[in-house]
C-alpha cells in the first residue's frame, strides 16, 4: 500500500486564523479525501479532493470554510479557514485505489483557542 | 437509516476468546467491505477487506459477509490485550469511489 505523509501532525492555532494541512502521497492514487474526527468519534467525510478541479463537498462542508486543492495525483492540501473552537478536531488525509481499501496519512490533530 | 452501523461499545472480551463485531450497511450495491482498527490517538490501519459473499480469514481474523442481509462481521479468535482498540467497518457505496465508516465498535480484551 501507499505511504502517506501529512503535515502538521498537530497545531494550535488563534480563532479567526487558517491553517492549510497538506497530504503527499508516494504513489499515484485515484482518488484522495479528507475526513474529520472529533474527539471521540468516527471519520466524517469532508470532500472527495479532485485533481486539477473543484473538491466535492459532503453535505455540511462548504468550499469558503475548506478550500481544497489537488493540483497532481500524489499531492493535496486541506485549508481550515476562519477557525473557531467547534473547529478542533483531528483532519485525516487519505488516498485510495477505485475500489481498493483506503489508507491514512498521521492525521493532523487541530485545537482552536 | 445510518449508512454504516455498528454497536459502539464498549464490547469486553477475555484473554484467549473469541471477539465478534457486527456491521450493517444500507445500500444493497456495495460491493467493497473493510475492518479498520484505530489505537486512540493513531490513523486507523486496515484489517481486512472482504468483496464476496461468505468468509475470508487472515491469521487471527476472519470477515463475513453476507450481502443479502446487508451484513459485515469481524472474527477476532485468540484474543489479545492488544487488540484493544476500535474497530470501524467501512463500506465503498459505489456512489463515487466513497467510503463510509461506521461509528466503531471500542473492543476491551480482558487480561
């Protein structure tokens, strides 16, 4: 399987601020996604990150509030814009084959202060 | 109906028996399955993946699929206090190469 490398593994970031998190692949992979896990709980889909156009969005996730870039099959970036503390969570990278298992970048773990 | 539903736990398990963890999933086209484990703090790392009706075993592990009920199950034989962790279930929806993850199930093993 691929090697993801995500980066930061953890930030504190002011209210009011962004953060872009970014996510290398090793291999070229189809499909790359974003998640979001708040504590205690399981992966939600943000967006499915597409190369060279717009991200699709899952509902509840808007492009304003997290821009997505995939300029190349093995890189993408995730930006957490305008941040508040509901904002704290752990983002996870991930890419996939069509119709392979999915594997995971570290995860960045994000507070808001 | 959730996508993918799972019991969340916590399921309490001794030492040296068997773990089963149950999965059910609402769309009837999904034909790719997973088991994911998660050590808290850590990405969840794949387990299994299953594809066709009926079971698919990998040293401790065995996964069951039955389409028809719209059923996954993970089998954990031996158990070890290092199978403790969570255990997602995910489902490729064949609706735009997305995978949906269930709550996960948090599995104790008892020394």
């Amino acid at each position: 399987s691929a090697v993801i490398s995500q980066k930061p593994s953890r930030d504190i970031c002011q209210r009011g601020t962004s953060l872009t998190i970014q996510c290398q692949v090793d291999s070229q992979v189809t499909m790359m996604f974003w998640y979001r896990q708040q504590p205690g709980q399981s992966l939600t889909l943000i967006a499915t990150a597409n190369q060279g156009s717009e991200a699709t969005y899952e509902s509840g996730f808007v492009i304003d509030k997290f821009p997505i870039s995939r300029p190349n099959l093995t890189f993408s970036t995730l930006t957490v814009s305008n941040m508040s503390p509901e904002d704290s969570s752990i983002y996870l990278c991930s890419g996939r084959g069509q119709h392979t298992e999915a594997f995971f970048g570290q995860g960045t773990r994000l507070t808001v202060v | 109906q959730k996508e993918v539903e799972q019991n969340s736990g916590p399921l309490s398990v001794p030492e040296g028996a068997i773990a089963s963890l149950n999965c059910t999933y609402s769309d009837r086209v999904s034909q790719s399955f997973f088991w994911y484990r998660q050590y808290s703090g850590k990405s969840p790392e794949l387990i299994m993946s299953i594809y066709s009706n009926g079971d698919k075993e990998d040293g401790r592990f065995t996964a069951q699929l039955n389409k028809a009920s719209q059923y996954v199950s993970l089998l954990i034989r031996d158990s070890q206090p290092s199978d403790s962790a969570t255990y997602l279930c995910a489902v490729d929806m064949n609706r735009d190469d997305k995978i949906i993850f269930g709550k996960g199930t948090r599995l104790h093993i008892l020394p």
